[in-house]
C-alpha cells in the first residue's frame, strides 16, 4: 500500500490542545488523524454529516 502525506495548518493554540487530549487517549495526533480518515473511508460517512446535509 502506498502512502500519501496530508499536510495542512492549525493555529499552535489547536495543535497543543489537541496533542493533550489525544496523548490521555494513548494517542497522536498524527496517529488519531489517521484513525479518523481510516474509519471515515470504511464507513463511507464523517461525523459532519449531519451538520452538512442539514443545510443542503
């Protein structure tokens, strides 16, 4: 399997916070994106469906 690196920018203020509340989850960051994407492409959903879909 190939892989393609994602890279994109958040303000330091998000990243630290987050880096936190994955890191009490036994996570990373990195690793928690990456659970997030996996699950998002066997589902074939995202959590923000419902936000997005109520305004179509």
């Amino acid at each position: 399997m190939t892989e393609k690196l994602i890279q994109l920018r958040v303000d330091d203020d998000v990243r630290e916070k987050a880096d936190e509340v994955f890191k009490h989850q036994g996570l990373t960051t990195q690793g928690a994106l990456k659970i997030f994407l996996t699950h998002v492409a066997n589902s074939g959903d995202s959590p923000f469906s419902k936000i997005f879909d109520s305004h179509q």
